[in-house]
C-alpha cells in the first residue's frame, strides 16, 4: 500500500470522489471554470457536472475544494448554484468554452 499521498492522489483523479454528487466527465461541451494559483480548477457545464481537478498535485486546496462541492451537493444546489456559491466566495477569474480546453 502507498501512503496517505499516493491514495489522495489516486482518488483526486478518479472519476467520482465519493458515492452520488455531481458528475466530473466527460469533459466535452460548453462549460465554465476557475484556475487557481495553485493549478487546481473547478469546472461545471450548469447542467450535471461540477467536480475540481488539479493536474500537477494533490493540494490543500483541491481538497478543500472537492469538500465544498460535495458540501453543496448535500445541500441539494444544482450545479450551477453550487458553483455561483463557491464563485462568491473567491476571487478568481472564470472562463468559458469548451471543457476539453481543460481536459
């Protein structure tokens, strides 16, 4: 078995973090995202999608962030609630596009 890093790591780039919530792929079709400092990105498609994903490292804050989502979900926010709610609470630039630009 691998330390606790290696099964973070493991879970933060699979599919589905935990069991229900919002979908995380594919990533295809029109979509919404903010990059952070870090390299982490939450993305949605206001539909089913919603998930965070960091393609350099497990961090703090893709952590953080997948909690948040999952938080939301539980609070019965549709993707597109969800992600306005965590987009007032930061700073950050949102795209548009395609969300295989972020694939």
């Amino acid at each position: 078995m691998g330390n606790f890093e290696d099964k973070m790591d493991s879970q933060a780039e699979s599919a589905v973090w935990v069991d229900g919530g919002y979908e995380a792929v594919p990533l295809i079709g029109p979509g919404r995202w903010m990059t952070f400092p870090d390299g982490t990105i939450i993305y949605t498609d206001d539909d089913t999608k919603l998930f965070a994903k960091n393609d350099e490292s497990f961090t703090y804050g893709l952590m953080e962030a997948i909690l948040a989502i999952e938080n939301l979900w539980k609070a019965g926010k549709t993707a597109t609630e969800a992600f306005e709610t965590l987009r007032g609470n930061i700073p950050v630039p949102v795209a548009s596009g395609d969300l295989s630009e972020i694939a």
